[in-house]
C-alpha cells in the first residue's frame, strides 16, 4: 500500500473531524464493483467500478481480496453455474502509531436491485422517493447521519417492523459527549423509521426466498445538510454508532451492516454466499 496515496486520501477524508472532539472517528469509503464465480465458488473476474475515485491502490485492496474469496456455489435448477454480482466494501482508513496509513475490508456485502430478479425483494417503484424529514435542531447544527435501518417484510410486501441497527454521524458539526452523541442518534433514527415503514415490496416468486413467510432488508438513509441527499461524498469521515442488531435478524452482521451502497438494499438470504476465512478482512 502507497503510504502517498494513503495519506493523502486520509487528509482529505480527515477534514470534517476537526470539529470532532469524540475518539471513535472513523474514515472510509464503500467500494462497489463486480465479482464472476465459477461453478465451484471461487472468483474469476473482479471489477472495480471507477478505480481512480477510491485511489489505484485502494482498488487494488478491493480486487485483490475478492480473488480470494470463495463462495457457496450458485445452483440453478439445483446444478452448479456461473454467476455474476455485484459487491460493495467498506473499506476504513486508519493512521499507526508510527505516522503510517493502514486500510483494511471491514465488510462486504452483495446484490444489486435487479428489478427483473423475481428470486428477490424489490422496493417499489412508487416508493422510491421516500425520504425522511430532516430534524431541524439537526440541520441548524448541520449534524448529518447515516441511518442504517432493518425491516421486516411480510408476503403481502409491506414493512411489519423496522429497527435502526447503526447510525453514523458525519464528522462535521460533532462536538460534544457520549450522550450527546447519542441524543443526536436518536434525533436522526427516528424519522428514518419513519419513513421505512412507509416502504412496500415486490416481494420474490421464485427461488428458495419465495418460500418464505417474511424476510429481512437492510436500507441506508443518509441526512446531509445543506447539499443534495444523493451526494454524499465518495470518502466520509464519522463517527461509528454502536451496532444493535434487530430483534429478529437470524444471523447479524456487525461487519456488513454499513457495507451497503447508499442506495443500495440488502435482502437477508439473496445474492451469492461467502464463505468467511480468516483472510477476509485483511
């Protein structure tokens, strides 16, 4: 890893935390490209998307890392095939003791909204304009957040329960304790559920997920202050809130729960599965 190229991308992520006084600051960036598995689960081919938005060695990480991976094989028609998704990384910078960069893998997760994927849920096209009210007391302080919410979805498509797992709060516009923090984690959580719960689904009619009785989505809702809601830069400095998985996930995933593109979905059982090693975060 260039330690150049890695300092200057932490510098540059690194500015909105001046006005950060907490310790737990974290930089990073999630890292969306595409994967082909062989009929045996290994990975052929991976694809960065845009190498030179994230840094060349940066998607080097990314690429070279998913040459390792290895997957459940995919089955159609209960035989072996090759198969294509999408993946997305989040990859977290962080500065040694020594002065040096590091950046590691913190999760990846899998899967794109493939509207013509009837082995899936798809959120409804009417639906997707469904954005949550910005808490002023928010705005004025120029606070600003990722909501990561789970819901729970039933065969009628509707959201049943919904529970925020994480919110992260951008650097810029923090200062303040523990419980501040968590006051401003609450504020945004609120009108994040809010809006989940407004969602509806298409929901899967073939595959092992239309078997069913409900599932499992993972949403991000993103709050930016002043600036468009879709133009959240490519790395964010901010600081982690704590993971609480919903009541109901079977299997949760502190390492996945922000590995989702910020307009992504992630179904719970759909896409590819990874098989963990103890390589996969290194």
């Amino acid at each position: 890893m260039k330690k150049a190229m890695l300092g200057a991308l932490l510098a540059m992520a690194a500015m909105g935390a001046q006005a950060a006084t907490y310790q737990a600051v974290e930089s990073s960036a999630v890292v969306n490209g595409t994967i082909v598995l062989a009929k045996d689960g290994t990975v052929q081919t991976a694809v960065v998307d845009d190498p030179a938005k994230y840094g060349q060695p940066i998607a080097d990480m990314v690429h070279n890392a998913a040459l390792q991976w290895h997957f459940q094989p995919v089955l159609q028609d209960g035989q072996p095939v090759v198969a294509k998704a999408r993946m997305h990384a989040r990859v977290v910078l962080s500065q040694k003791p020594d002065g040096n960069y590091s950046a590691r893998i913190k999760g990846v997760t899998f899967g794109d909204d493939d509207p013509s994927d009837t082995g899936t849920l798809h959120e409804a096209e009417r639906d997707k304009k469904i954005r949550p009210g910005y808490p002023a007391v928010a705005a004025i302080a120029h606070v600003q957040a990722t909501v990561y919410v789970s819901l729970r979805v039933d065969r009628s498509g509707r959201v049943v329960d919904a529970a925020a797992e994480q919110v992260n709060l951008h650097a810029d516009g923090i200062d303040g304790t523990e419980g501040m923090l968590e006051h401003y984690r609450q504020l945004m959580a609120r009108p994040a559920l809010a809006a989940a719960r407004k969602m509806t689904f298409v929901v899967p009619t073939t595959g092992k997920l239309a078997k069913e009785d409900s599932w499992t989505v993972h949403v991000p809702f993103v709050f930016l202050s002043g600036a468009n809601p879709d133009a959240l830069p490519v790395w964010t400095t901010y600081v982690p809130g704590p993971y609480t998985p919903a009541p109901w996930v079977d299997k949760p995933d502190a390492d996945a729960v922000d590995a989702l593109a910020d307009d992504g979905l992630r179904i719970d059982g759909a896409g590819p599965t990874l098989i963990p090693t103890a390589s996969d975060h290194g």
